[in-house]
C-alpha cells in the first residue's frame, strides 16, 4: 500500500512539474489571465498538494489510507480538467471546454476529499497524532495542525464548487468574481496546508523546536484569513481586515521557518526552498496589503499571484535524490534560486513597466523549472 501511494504521488509531482513548465512557457508567449491561473494554481500548486496530502495526511491522523486506487482515479480527472480549464481562454477554443474541464476537475476533487475523510473518519479532529518517542513533547502542537486539515479540504471543496459556478455549471459563489475562487484554493487550501503540515514536517527535518506562540497564532489566523478575503474581496475595512489577518498568519509563519533555521544544525539542501518560499509568501502578502489598503493596481495584480503561487511551492520542494549526472545540491540550489529570483525580477519588471526585466524574470524562471524538472525525473528514474 505504502508503495502504491508513493508511486502515484510522484506521478501528481510530474503532472505539477509538466503544469510549472507550461505555465513559464505560456507567460513567454502572453497566455489570457484564466490560463496562467489553470496551468499555475490548480495545475501546478494543487498537484504538488494532492500528492503530498496522499502520503502525509493518513499518517500524520495515525491512519492508512482505505483505498490507495483513489489516486489512480483521481489525477486522469484532475489532470484533464486542468487542460480544459488552461486551453478554455484562449481564442478559437470551444466554449464546451471550461464547464467539462471545471465538472472533471471538480469529480476528482470530491474522489480526493472523500477518499482522505473517510480515511480519517473516527479521527475528524486529528487528536490522534501518532506523535511518540522523541518526538512526544510536540503532541499538542501536532494536534493544533492536524485540526487546520479538514479547514483547508472545506476550503478546497467550495473552490471547486466556485470553479463550477464560474463555468455556468452551478450557481456562482457570492458575485462570482473570479479573485473569490483563487483565494479560496491558494490561500484557503494550499497555504493552509502549508501551514499545518509544515508546523509538523519542518521541526522534525531540521531537529529543532518552533516558537510554539507564534504556531498559536499562524494556525488560527491561517484558518480564518482565506474565508475573510473571499467573501470581502476587493475593496472595504473588512477587507483590510482580512488583510491584516492574512498577513499575521503569513509572516508569522516565515518567523516560525527562520526560527527553525536559526536554531538548527542541519541544511539538506532542499530545506532551503521552504525558507525561499517563505520569504516568497511574505512578498505576496506585502502586495496584497499594499492592494487592501492603497488600492488593486492592475500591474501588480500578477505579480502577487506569482509570487503567492511560487511561495508556497516551494514550501514543498522535493530532496533531490537522483543518479543522473547534475543531479547534486548545486544543481538544486540553482533550480530554486533561479525560480524564486526569476519571479521577483518578473514581478519588479511588471511593478516598474520594464517590459525586459519581465520577460528576463519569466526566462531565469523557466530555466529554474527545467532544473526542477530534471532534478524530479532523476529522483523518479532512481526510484
């Protein structure tokens, strides 16, 4: 069973990889704004998720997943609903693809929550931990994140029934703007996910201990912050608010990452990308209270996307454990660097108008997801 999940987690990897890749080739070309969203949130960053969540969440509920084929069901439906939902805005496409692309996606989204709820169905709360030995002092720090994970999976079935509403297949959510389902999937479920599993993973790879009051404030925060800005969006003092809230739980969790690495002696290289993704986040969460409180500036708007879904990431960026020539620590360090400075100097070009710098940013970032790509297709090919 273990080895079923493991497999096809990999494959989630790749799909998000081959994702990664299209969308820096499609910024190149000047993709519509729906298809950078298709190919970068729900292909990329939502793939990286689902194939984590497969191999985390059943055991950190002290569980074992019921059904491992869930996943073999799921990505052909994920997978083939992000294509429909990338191709849908681009001119000449047929108008069929976006409602088939949202209900394919949303069909493998209720498989993917289901199969994890019924998993954990007598451990809804994640009290049980199967936290022990030395680690059995993190109990209760351990429980507050296994609670945040049902949140973020709620967060993820009302951003896919938003997605089918902005499709025409159902009722929209709210005013069916379109910011509301991009909150709600990013910031509700992928950074919340971030959030909870880090809080555990983090302190066990870097054998340190967090700063428990700042994880009693991330979490809550965390939680509450995504719901705050989907339904405040864009503009008003409970949007600022929301904001404010965001932004505790997003930089309070880069000062539970830089905590970590301060007070730890071990520097796996891959580590490092979390805490590149967490200075990425805190970048995106400064735009975005830039945006609540000064007002949207449409030249900044991608920007903060990029930078949120690049943030977070990186937060799951993979050990580089293949046999390939350059598959080394150096080879990972210039894969993420390259990635994390391309869309800061993507970003700067857009805040500034500098059409070069933009475009020079979109190129250091695809060379950074080619290195990324190469990287995972030796650990695959090892394993």
């Amino acid at each position: 069973m273990a080895a079923t999940v493991s497999r096809w987690a990999r494959r989630y990897v790749g799909v998000a990889v081959g994702s990664l890749l299209a969308w820096q080739v499609g910024l190149l070309v000047g993709v519509p704004r729906g298809t950078e969203v298709a190919l970068g949130l729900y292909g990329f960053v939502l793939h990286v998720v689902f194939g984590k969540a497969y191999s985390l969440v059943p055991s950190y509920f002290d569980r074992e997943l019921v059904e491992p084929r869930a996943a073999a069901v799921q990505l052909p439906l994920t997978a083939v609903g992000v294509v429909c939902l990338a191709l849908a805005p681009l001119a000449g496409t047929p108008d069929v693809l976006e409602p088939v692309g949202a209900a394919l996606w949303a069909a493998g989204v209720v498989g993917f929550v289901g199969a994890l709820a019924w998993t954990v169905r007598d451990n809804l709360t994640g009290a049980e931990t199967g936290t022990g030995g030395p680690n059995v002092h993190r109990e209760r720090v351990d429980r507050a994140a296994n609670a945040v994970v049902p949140v973020a999976l709620a967060y993820l079935l009302v951003g896919s029934y938003a997605t089918l509403g902005l499709a025409g297949v159902v009722p929209p959510v709210f005013d069916g703007y379109p910011p509301r389902t991009t909150h709600l999937l990013g910031t509700g479920t992928a950074t919340l996910l971030v959030f909870g599993l880090g809080v555990r993973l983090l302190p066990r790879f870097l054998v340190a201990d967090p700063p428990n009051a700042l994880v009693w404030v991330v979490l809550p925060a965390g939680a509450v912050g995504p719901a705050l800005l989907a339904a405040t969006l864009p503009a008003g003092p409970w949007f600022h608010l929301a904001a404010v809230v965001e932004t505790v739980a997003v930089v309070g969790y880069a000062g539970v990452v830089g905590t970590l690495f301060v007070r730890s002696d071990n520097r796996r290289t891959a580590l490092y990308g979390v805490l590149l993704g967490a200075v990425g986040g805190v970048a995106a969460v400064a735009l975005g209270a830039w945006f609540a409180f000064v007002g949207l500036d449409g030249a900044l708007i991608p920007a903060h996307r990029r930078l949120t879904v690049v943030g977070v990431s990186l937060q799951f960026y993979p050990p580089n454990v293949g046999r390939w020539p350059g598959c080394d620590d150096r080879t990972a360090l210039a894969s993420m660097a390259l990635l994390a400075v391309g869309v800061a100097v993507q970003a700067a070009g857009l805040g500034l108008d500098a059409p070069a710098a933009e475009a020079s940013g979109v190129v250091l970032a695809l060379v950074g997801g080619l290195g990324y790509a190469y990287l995972l297709a030796g650990a695959f090919a090892t394993r």
